[in-house]
C-alpha cells in the first residue's frame, strides 16, 4: 500500500515528495534531499487507517 507526501526539506526549504509504503508498519528511515543532498530522518507512524509522516534534519 503506497501514499505520496508531500514535505519541505529541513535544511534548504525546497518542496520534495515522499513515497511511503505503508505496509510495513511503523518506520524510521534517511533519504537524502534531492536538492541539496544533506541526509533527513522521516519517521512514519501508522495507527489502524491514519498515518502521520514527521520530517526532521539529523540535528533536531
């Protein structure tokens, strides 16, 4: 089951979109920025048919 979100990058401010795969429950995960490429942490928590998506930078 895949989402797409939609966040702004903690360092640089830029729109970018994520692609979430639900299906693997509660996750803790880097990507890069696709801008500036500086590593973020998304945390995806799922609670029965609601998700929350947190988007932080590796200093907060």
């Amino acid at each position: 089951m895949l989402e797409t979100e939609f966040y702004d990058c903690p360092y640089c401010g830029e729109p970018a979109e994520a692609v979430l795969d639900l299906s693997g429950g509660d996750q803790t995960y880097i990507e890069d920025c696709p801008v500036c490429c500086r590593p973020i942490i998304f945390v995806l928590q799922i609670h029965d048919d609601e998700w929350m998506l947190e988007v932080r930078s590796e200093n907060e």
